[in-house]
C-alpha cells in the first residue's frame, strides 16, 4: 500500500538540529498517527506544525514551517 502524505501537515517530534539533518515528524492519517523521518533546510524545533513537501522511498519526507494564516 502506499500513501502520499505529500500536502499534509505534521508535528515534529524529533528536532531538526541543523540543515539537512534527519528528525522525526508524526502525521495523523488513516485514522491513527505515523512518525516519518523528517528532513528540511533548516533547523525545525520539537512541537513545530510542519507541512510535507516532498515523500521519498523509506518513510522519509521533506518539511518546511506551517504557518497557517489567521482566519477571522
């Protein structure tokens, strides 16, 4: 089975210490929650809502900041 997580969101679980470098990210989907390896090009601190813009072979994805916009 494959899933593309690719446009979701996530929490980081495991910081991304520096550019490059791998953490973890736990994404709610199929009902329950998955951790994936996370890398991004810049640190990303634990407890950060990242976004997934990329999905690569061996549960392995690339991150960048969620920031969502307010909403009034």
């Amino acid at each position: 089975m494959t899933d593309s997580v690719q446009g979701m969101t996530g929490t980081i679980t495991s910081p991304i210490r520096e550019a490059g470098a791998l953490g973890e990210v736990l994404i709610s989907i199929r009902g329950g929650t998955e951790l994936y390896l996370a890398r991004a090009d810049e640190p990303i601190a634990a407890w950060t809502t990242v976004l997934i813009v990329a999905v690569h072979p061996g549960r392995l994805v690339d991150v960048v900041t969620w920031i969502p916009l307010p909403t009034d």
